[in-house]
C-alpha cells in the first residue's frame, strides 16, 4: 500500500512538472528554410521560463551582423554584442526572444551598387534579405511573439540591412538600432514613423559617417523619430561603445508599435 501511495504521488508531481520544451539561456542552432529551398543559418535565445503559448508573450529582436561575420558555420555571427544578450541582467530585466541570423560569404543583407555608398531598395531584396523576412515573417505569426514589440538592430553591413529592412517591412517594427550604416534615402518615408537610434564614428575609415548624417537629416526633415549620436573620435568599431550604453536597451523595449 506504501509502494503504490508513492507511485501516486511521483505520477502526480511528473505530470504536474514537465520539463521546459524549450532550453533557455543559449542559442540554439537552427537553419530557415524558404518555400524555394534556400537556407539561412540563425541562432535563437529564448527567455528564462519561455512557455509557448498565446498567453505568455515575449519581444522579439532581430539582429544583423556585419560583413566580416558572413558565412555558414551559424556561429560567426555571435562574435558582437551577442553576449550582451546572455549576461545575468539583461535576462534578469528582458524576457526577450534573441534572433541572429547568418549571411552567406557571398552575398549582402542590401542592395550596394557602390561598396557602403549607394545603395538601391528599389530593387528586390538580396537572397540573403529574402530570407530573413521569410524567417521574421514566420516568427512573426508565432502565437508567443508580442507583435506590437519586434525590433531590429545591426551593425556596419548590419545596419544597412536595418535600414533596408524598415524600408520593406515597415508594419513589423517598433524600434531599430543602426550603429555604422547607410540607407538608400528615398525610402526613409517608409519609415519615418520607427523610433531610430542611430549611431556612428566620426573618424570612421569603413563606412562615411556622413551616411548616417544624411539618414537622420532626411528623417529630422519629414519629422522622422530617429536619435542620432556620433563619436568624435571613434572609428567603425564603435558598436561595443554603443550598446554599453546604460539605457538603450531598456529604451528599445520600451517603444511599442500601438502606444
């Protein structure tokens, strides 16, 4: 009788306590595949105690890497500001969904008819583009995403990618961060209502700060929401300096497409 109460009670405390379905904490590895068949390599984080489901809704961010990071070992493209992510108290303060995807070698998150100069939206997005807006939009119809808090950010070829992206998928964001980027500038009207935090160096030598003066000019012209900070004397690797700032990411989340 002792023997069978004690089965009862492991039953009841199995069933009652499942194991999380997902593991929080680390970026998994997973691949996209499109409806064409092409691939895109991405990590993924998902907040401690993420539960699946309609009730529990998490903020998704997006990030994209730039071009030294290309490639095809799903890796590469955590070597910036993707540890941020896994410290103590960023998950302590951001039950957030982390997405970082992975360009191949050979190809660009945009358009860029003259190398971080000219760059065209016009034209389709890149196959590389195509697919992270397959993904997102996928991501996107997840019942546990907040749709109302999906941001993007990047950094150098990343940051023309975000650009690039608001342009095209305006409806989807609350927020960007641009830190070393450029925009073909017809389209800032795409996006003028997007709260934009946008940062360069000054010195600069990769990509012309001046890129991002003319971003947050056409933005301040139409009565864009953009913020822009330059670095006096920092050069193109100015994200680390960026994103230590103390609040930028509590502002992110903050900003919420129906408030």
């Amino acid at each position: 009788m002792k023997n069978l109460f004690l089965i009862i009670i492991c039953s009841i405390l199995f069933y009652s306590c499942p194991p999380p379905l997902v593991e929080s904490g680390v970026y998994h590895k997973k691949i996209w595949k499109s409806e064409t068949g092409s691939k895109l390599p991405y990590r993924i984080i998902y907040p401690e105690g993420f539960k699946p489901n309609k009730y529990d809704l998490y903020p998704l961010v997006l990030f994209l890497h730039g071009a030294g990071e290309r490639g095809n070992d799903n890796k590469s493209q955590l070597k910036h500001i993707a540890p941020k992510f896994l410290e103590e108290d960023f998950k302590r303060n951001n039950k957030a969904i982390i997405v970082f995807p992975q360009c191949p070698k050979k190809d660009y998150w945009v358009n860029i008819e003259e190398r971080w100069s000219k760059i065209n939206s016009s034209l389709p997005p890149t196959p590389a583009m195509e697919n992270v807006i397959s993904l997102m939009e996928d991501l996107y119809s997840k019942q546990y995403v907040d749709q109302d808090q999906i941001y993007v950010a990047g950094l150098s070829m990343g940051a023309f990618g975000t650009f690039d992206l608001l342009s095209r998928k305006p409806e989807m964001f609350a927020a960007a961060i641009a830190v070393c980027g450029g925009a073909d500038l017809s389209k800032v009207q795409n996006y003028k209502d997007i709260p934009i935090q946008i940062f360069h160096g000054a010195k600069d030598e990769v990509v012309p700060v001046k890129l991002s003066q003319d971003i947050h000019s056409a933005l301040s012209s139409i009565d864009g929401k953009s913020t822009y900070t330059e670095y006096p004397e920092g050069g193109h690797l100015v994200w680390d300096k960026a994103f230590s700032q103390p609040d930028l990411l509590a502002w992110l989340f903050k900003q919420k497409k129906n408030k």
